[in-house]
C-alpha cells in the first residue's frame, strides 16, 4: 500500500471522526443514517465502481455544491441530520476504505 497525500492524510482524519460521531447515540441517528444512504448513491453515481483515493477527495471538495440540499431533501425535518462533518464524512469514510488505492491506516 501507498503512503496518503497530506490531502488525503487531512480528508481521511476528517473522515474517519465523522465515522465516530456517527456511532455516537443520538436522537437523530436514524436521520443521519438516511443522510448517508443518500451519499452514497450519490458518489455511486458521481465516481462509479471504481475510483481512486485522489477521485474522491476531488468528489469530497465538490460536496459543498450538492450535500446540503440532498439532506434537507432526505430529512427535511431533522436539521441535526444535515451536519456535513457527520453525515458526509461518515459516508466518505466507507468509501475511503474501497478505494483503488486505499491507504494503510
């Protein structure tokens, strides 16, 4: 396995404490999780089956165009489920994980 870019090393510490907050109890959970379903049909669509580490740090810049309205959209009464260093980062970390090149951790 390669070494992470400082972008990467930066998106995927980012990521992975997203991943942790998810776990954490919280009333909206069930919300947050529907949040994240919806990313990852989201970066399905964007980057398909396969997709490189540096593919979706790119996909992670340009979240700020599209997330916010995918989760109001999936939870619209649950703004606690639209906190994109949650939901998204969550979603991104799983990705992370499968990525062409993913990086010892």
């Amino acid at each position: 396995m390669r070494s992470a870019t400082p972008a990467e090393a930066t998106a995927l510490m980012e990521w992975d404490a997203g991943e942790k907050r998810l776990d954490e109890p919280d009333p909206a959970r069930a919300a947050r999780l529907a949040v994240v379903a919806a990313v990852d049909d989201e970066l399905r669509r964007r980057l398909g089956a396969s997709y490189s580490l540096a593919d979706l740090v790119r996909a992670y810049g340009d979240s700020s165009r599209w997330f916010l309205e995918l989760a109001q959209r999936v939870a619209p009464g649950t703004p606690a489920a639209w906190d994109p260093a949650v939901a998204l980062d969550a979603a991104f970390a799983r990705w992370g994980r499968n990525a062409s090149d993913a990086v010892a951790r």
